[in-house]
C-alpha cells in the first residue's frame, strides 16, 4: 500500500514524463513549420532568380544588378504602391500597360 506522499511523487513524476513527451511533439512540429518556411523561401527565390534571368537583368554587371535591387527594394518599402510608381515613370503619358 502507497502513502499519500508517495502517490502524489507518482503522480508529478507521471505528469512529468507527460510535459517532456509534450515539449518533445512541440519541438518535432516547429521543425517542421521552420522546414516548410525554408523551403517556402527557396521555392521564391529560385523563382525570383528566374524572373531576373528571364528579363535579362543577369545581363547587367553585378555591381548594376546589386544597385538596381537595392533600390527597387528602397521602393518597395517606401511607396504604397511601387508598380503605380515605375510604371508612371516608364509610361509618363498614363499609357501603361495595366
């Protein structure tokens, strides 16, 4: 027969194995989400890489490459709508092709 004392350690022992078996689905399931984000990020850069090789900008020295990017990325971030922006400035007369 158990005390009380006894069956309460059980109880927080069993609880514990509980928790570990618990953090260690967690962790398997995080691995997982940060997997499919890498791979999620690959897949776009792989298609952006595309996108550039497609419209010539490989062409470009690297040093060209790496300003044009960097400020289209100052666009990006700066303007409510950047593809209103470029395509006013490549279409001034509003002949865009949108």
């Amino acid at each position: 027969m158990t005390t009380r004392a006894e069956r309460l350690t059980q109880q927080v022992e069993r609880r514990m194995r509980t928790m570990a078996r618990e953090r260690q689905r967690l962790a398997h399931v995080k691995a997982r989400q940060r997997a499919l984000a890498r791979k999620a990020v690959q897949q776009r850069c792989l298609a952006v890489g595309k996108l550039v090789q497609a419209h010539g900008l490989f062409t470009l020295p690297g040093s060209d490459l790496i300003q044009l990017l960097e400020l289209l990325g100052q666009l990006v971030q700066e303007c409510p709508d950047p593809v209103a922006v470029l395509e006013g400035l490549l279409h001034p007369g509003g002949s865009g092709a949108s």
